[in-house]
C-alpha cells in the first residue's frame, strides 16, 4: 500500500465546511438503532465545542428510507425535502447537516437533480405551497454529520481524555472505517477521500490515535442495502454479505470498526451475532465479537464520556473488551440500568458470541 | 535554397513526415519538447502484430531524417500569421519563417491514477501498459514481483468512458494487452494471465490471428467484463472483482500484478498550439479534421497539417500513413498554393 497515492486522493477530495451555525435534522431509523448519538452530537458540538446546532422537533422523516426501498417517488421525496428546507429557512438558517447517510445522499440527489432539472425544482416549490403554504431556501452548506465530526476531529484530539492507544501496548488500536454507500459512491465529489479511499471516519480515527487497516473487502456493501434486507426473503442474501466482510477481516486482527450509516452500524454489528449462531463463529478475540461504533459514540468515548450514556449496552457486540483496552473507566454493573437507574433489565445472551 | 516547413512534435508521426518532405526536397525543421525522438513508441518495446522492435523503427528513422533541422527540448511560444504564411517563434530563441507547418504532436496517455478503484498509485502491483513496456526495455520495476503467477489485463482504461470525459476507443490497446499478455506468457510460461475486456476491438491485418494465438498457443483467459474494484491482500497480492457477463457471474481473483491499458488522451499541448493558431478542436478535445474522410491531414487554417494521434487515436501503421499523405498534402499546398 502507497499511503502518499491515497493521500494524493484525499487532497482531491475536500469541501468547504463552515465552522459553526448548522441546522441539524435527525434520521428515521438512528433513534431505534443507536438512541443515545444523535444526542451526543448535540451535547459534543454546544457543549464540548461550542457550536450553534440548531434543531426544530417539527422535522420529519426525510423520505429517503422509502425512496430507496422503492415505495415512493422521487418526487415525493422531493417534497419532503423542499418542507425540510423551509423550516430551515424559517429558522434563519444557510448551513444544513443531516444526522443520517441516506438523507445525506438523498438531498445531495435531490439538489443536483434540481441543477440539472431547474423546471423541476419550480414544480417542487409550487407542490409544497399548494400543501402547505410554505417557501425555501435552498441550504448554502450541506454536511453529513460525519463531515462536522471531522472538521472538528483535532478540537476533539485536543480535549480528549483517552487516547485510541492499546494501552498496555502503546500500540494505535487497528480499526476499520466503513462509510455508508449514500455518503459518496453516488456523489464522490461531495464526500471527504471521495468513494473509493474516504478519508472522513480515516481522518477521525487517525487524529484520535487509531490506525486504520485495509482489507480486500473494504469497500463491500455492509448486507443491508435496504431491499436486500427489507424484503424479507433477501435477508439471507444481507447476511450472507457481511459475513463476507467478516471473513476478509479476520486475518488483519481489526479491533474495532467505525461507521458513518445507521444501516451500516446496525447490521454489521447484529448480524454477528446471526453468523456466530448459525456458523459457531466469532470475529474478536476470545469469542467476543469486533465492536461497530458510530462516529458519535467514538467521539464520546475519547471526549470521556460514560460508555452507557453513549448508548453502548444496546449493541449486541460486548463493548468492554474495547474500552479495557484504551482504559475506558466504567461501572459494568451500571450497564443494564436506564437513566433514572432502573433496572432494563439484561438481556438473554448468544449461544456462541460472547457478551457480558 | 529549400524551404522550411515546421513540425511540430518529433514522435513517430512528425519524423515519417521529416523523412518524406527531405525526399520531396524540403528543409524540415522538427521541434520536439522532450529530449528525444520517437514520442510514445520510442519508448515502447515490441509492436503487433508482428513483434517488430520499436526502438528499430526510432532508429531507421532517425537515421533517414538526419539531414533535418531537429531542436529538441524546444516549445513553440508563438504562432503569427504572416501575409503569406506563418513566423513560428522557439523556446530556443530561434525564428522560422514558412509557408507550411504540420502539426503532429500526439496524444498524452490517459492518467490511470484518475480511475481510482484501480488503485494506480495507490497499490504496490499495480502498472500501466507503459510501465510494463518500460520494464520490457530493461527498466527495472519493484512493482513487477520476481516471477508473478497471475497476472492481470484490463482494457479500456480512461478510454470510452463517459465518467472519465474520454469518449473514444483508444483502438490500439485491445491489441496492445493482447501483445503484453504474451510477451508476459514468453517471460512467465507458469503465469496464469486474464485480460478483463467490454469489447476486443481487433479490425486490423493479423490482429485476429494474434488474437486466437494468446488463446490457444500461450492459455490466455479473456474474461468479458469490467473490473470493479482492486483490494490488497494480507501478503501484498491484489484482489479483483469483475462481472464474467458471459457466465453472468461476479468473479474475484487473486492476482500478483496488474496492467492497466491506458488510453490515448488529447495532449494539453495541442491545446496550446490550437489557441496560438486558432485551429478548431473537435468535441473528443483532439484538433479537428477538415473533414474526416477526404481531408483528415487538413486543419481549417491554410498552409497548417495534421498527421498522427493529435486528431484522435491512431495505430503506428495509421499514424505513420498519415505523416507520408500530410508531407504530400503540403508538397501540394507548396506547389500549387492549394
């Protein structure tokens, strides 16, 4: 591998990225899978950083979920977005930043389709004012979360209170990055390294300690692919592709995976345990599975956040190997307990992947 | 006294052009920008389809031309229209004034870097087509493994690609990787070799016949399909996803090298010289054509030719007929003020 060659292409690949007053919508699917993110981003950026995230509870679903798995038009989508772009506007707001990857791609979709197809974007804005009276602004800045992260990824480094640093060996933690398909194999030009070397979560785990490891299966969708999963019969055919990038792993002893997609996160994360009951097989050392964190909960993590604040007991894959290894302090027996320390009770264990 | 025409670019196009205008009688003077003759195929190794060396063709016709006035490491800075020709000013300080220039200044290859799931620059095994042609000619290459055993090919690289602002077939690396892949047959006989291919373009005399020989005589595997993605391996090796569209299945093979066949690209240099002389470029980005049937040397500016891979892919047979019909065309042009 020539580090300066993808060096050279992440040059190639940057965008301007403003560094504060962003409005801020939250994914469909990101509260159900990994709770706890979303609002760790607004707690890391106001709070830690300082930013202005500005967010409204009257947002909806983008309608990329459903664009993607084929049950709506794109049109229909269009609306969506253009409803999206007006409570924007009447925040007095330029900069936009979707917490989803599939919303990432679905409005850069939308925005290119309407540079390309300006009749339509008129005909978008006459359908949302007929349904509900409102106008937009087109945003002057569009972000993925991911990018924010990485733009104040060394701010993070500077106030970090642990290290990605094995620390009983000093060693960098050797993870993988996975970036969603709707971050940049569509538009490469709008993600950071572009579609085939991103540098976003690359550039995260680098300023925090880690080193990022290659595979030969890197680029690999993560299973789900939406109808592979969601239709019902195909989801043999979902597994079936993450065991693959598990089976291209294994020989590079990857500690931790990092991921910027819900879809991306969740899966490679649950089908483990599916591949560990159906073959016998675990990933991680000791049977233990290799953890998959999102951005949110990295940064947390090193910012010194508590790991269950974070969310990390609602991933199937035991985290604590991981935050022994870089010296996370944590109270195990707090894991199971919700916020007002009730008991949530633990859940019943796998046949063969473990976890605590 | 002879008179002076100018051409510009010294490869394989603007010395057969050299050596007919000296036999017609005139007073050549080649301005190359490199330090050499030969362009491109003086630094290949073998030509199909009969594996004549290249570095023999550069030097019967170095030798033939070696009455003409050749500056090397030279650029042309201006063009003027004079009332009855053109004053071409030189890098080297030296003015020309001629009736006639021709224009012959190639093509650049395609940057391979640019398709990056390829992994040009970015993964130790992988080369391009010229890389390999260096390493014929006794380049030594670290990227080359002592004795690979699987060695791949895969055409159309930055050529006929829409994404890559390339429309054209680049026309000779069909052959070319057929040509590569043998010549890797004769140095490895062990080595497993797959050409990855969308069409074989192979209209020439011969090619067919060399086309089955890689086949039959030397094992070669042509897969119909476009190469994916490029991975590493634990051990260095490079991993290749294809689509075998013949099978209709995905396939991935394990491979010690790859040879990517970079296309013919227009040359940022003709676009220079086409502002300086205000010739019309065609929408492929090459010079455009008078015509493309009766007058492809002719350019729209009296008294200026073309010959050679300046408007558009072109073989060496091709290029070289090109260069012998320009010198004719400005013999004429000369004569008759045509």
């Amino acid at each position: 591998m020539i580090y300066e060659g993808k060096q050279k292409i992440w040059k190639d690949y940057q965008k301007e990225i403003p560094d504060d007053h962003w409005y801020y919508v939250r994914s469909c699917i990101r509260q159900n899978f990994f709770p706890a993110s979303e609002r760790k981003f607004t707690d890391i950026t106001r709070n830690d950083l300082g930013k202005d995230v500005y967010e409204t509870p009257y947002h909806t679903t983008c309608g990329g979920i459903a664009y993607h798995c084929d049950a709506i038009p794109q049109e229909t989508a269009m609306t969506i977005v253009a409803r999206q772009f007006a409570l924007m506007t009447e925040s007095g707001y330029e900069n936009y930043v979707p917490s989803c990857v599939t919303s990432f791609g679905n409005y850069v979709e939308i925005l290119e389709t309407w540079r390309e197809f300006p009749e339509l974007e008129t005909r978008i804005r006459e359908q949302l004012w007929k349904a509900c009276r409102r106008e937009f602004n087109k945003p002057k800045y569009l972000a993925h979360t991911s990018d924010l992260i990485y733009h104040w990824r060394n701010e993070i480094a500077e106030k970090a209170r642990y290290r990605l640093i094995d620390k009983e060996t000093g060693e960098p933690v050797r993870m993988a990055e996975h970036i969603g398909c709707h971050y940049a194999k569509m538009f490469p030009s709008k993600g950071i390294g572009g579609a085939e070397y991103p540098y976003v979560l690359a550039g995260m785990i680098e300023s925090w300690g880690g080193q990022v490891v290659d595979y030969p299966e890197r680029r690999h969708c993560c299973g789900y692919g939406f109808r592979q999963y969601h239709m019902k019969a195909n989801r043999g055919y979902c597994v079936s592709n993450t065991h693959k990038k598990f089976e291209s792993m294994e020989p590079y002893g990857i500690q931790a995976i990092l991921t910027n997609c819900p879809g991306c996160c969740y899966f490679m994360d649950r089908w483990q345990y599916v591949i560990s009951e159906q073959t016998g097989k675990t990933y991680g050392k000791d049977g233990f599975g290799i953890p998959v964190f999102t951005y949110e909960e990295l940064a947390g993590l090193v910012l010194g956040y508590d790991p269950w604040d974070l969310g990390l007991q609602l991933h199937q894959v035991a985290v604590e190997p991981f935050l022994d290894r870089i010296g996370v302090e944590y109270d195990p027996k707090a894991k199971y307990l919700g916020l007002n320390k009730e008991d949530l009770l633990k859940p019943e264990l796998p046949t063969n992947l473990k976890c605590f | 006294m002879k008179e002076n025409v100018v051409i510009i670019g010294g490869g394989i196009a603007g010395m057969e052009a050299a050596r007919q205008l000296l036999l017609l009688g005139y007073h050549p003077i080649v301005v190359e920008q490199k330090d050499r003759l030969g362009g491109h195929v003086g630094q290949w190794h073998r030509l199909f389809p009969d594996m004549a060396s290249a570095q023999d063709l550069i030097r019967g016709l170095g030798e033939e031309i070696s009455d003409a006035n050749i500056f090397l490491e030279t650029k042309v800075n201006s063009i003027n229209r004079l009332r009855d020709g053109y004053q071409v000013m030189l890098s080297n300080g030296v003015n020309v004034a001629c009736r006639s220039l021709l224009v012959a200044s190639g093509f650049q290859l395609f940057d391979a870097a640019r398709k990056e799931e390829y992994g040009y620059g970015v993964y130790d095994h992988v080369i391009t087509n010229s890389d390999l042609e260096a390493w014929f000619n006794g380049k030594p290459d670290v990227r080359i493994p002592e004795v690979p055993e699987n060695v791949g090919f895969v055409h159309c690289v930055g050529s006929r690609d829409l994404k890559a602002g390339n429309l054209e077939c680049s026309k000779v690396c069909c052959m070319t990787a057929v040509k590569q892949a043998i010549e890797i047959k004769e140095k490895f006989p062990s080595a497993r070799v797959w050409c990855f291919y969308m069409d074989l373009r192979l209209f020439g005399k011969k090619y067919e016949d060399f086309y089955l020989g890689a086949q039959q005589e030397y094992g070669i595997q042509f897969v119909r399909g476009r190469v994916s993605e490029v991975g590493e391996t634990a051990d260095g090796r490079l991993q290749v996803k294809a689509e075998d569209t013949l099978t209709g299945k995905p396939l991935r093979v394990r491979l010690d090298l790859l040879v990517l066949m970079a296309g013919m690209a227009c040359n940022p240099e003709m676009t220079r010289l086409a502002r300086m002389a205000r010739l019309d470029i065609d929408s492929d980005g090459f010079l455009k054509s008078l015509d493309n049937i009766r007058s492809i040397n002719a350019s729209n500016r009296p008294g200026i030719f073309f010959a050679g891979a300046c408007t558009g892919p072109k073989t060496v047979p091709e290029t070289l007929a090109e260069a012998r019909a320009a010198a004719l065309d400005i013999h004429r042009y000369l004569q008759k003020g045509l």
